[in-house]
C-alpha cells in the first residue's frame, strides 16, 4: 500500500474511533473533528510554505 493510502486509513480509523467513544452527539463530534482537522492542516500548509521559501527555486522555474 502507498504511503498516502496508510495515511487515509489511519486517519479514518482516529476519526471513527473520535466520533464513537468522545461521548458527543453526531453532530458535534463531527464539528469537532473539522476544527481540529482544518487546524491541523493550516499548520502543515504553514509548514510547507516555510520549507519552500527555503528552497531556492529549480533551474527553469519563476520565482
């Protein structure tokens, strides 16, 4: 399995498991999950972009 598939199921699996033993309703455990999720990956953007601004740019590419 790529890596991208073992990510996808992990994380499906934390979040099924979330939403089944938080002790919320549907509804809020899934407004839940998006928060924290979308948080999650504001940071790894975060992230990305500071890794890239690091790089200079390839031979051919507009900076």
């Amino acid at each position: 399995m790529q890596p991208r598939g073992q990510l996808w199921f992990a994380l499906e699996g934390i979040c099924k498991d979330f939403r089944s033993y938080a002790g919320l309703g549907e509804k809020e455990s899934l407004e839940v999950l998006i928060v924290v999720l979308t948080n999650m990956l504001a940071e790894q953007k975060t992230g990305l972009e500071k890794l890239s601004a690091q790089q200079p740019p390839e031979p051919g590419e507009t900076p």
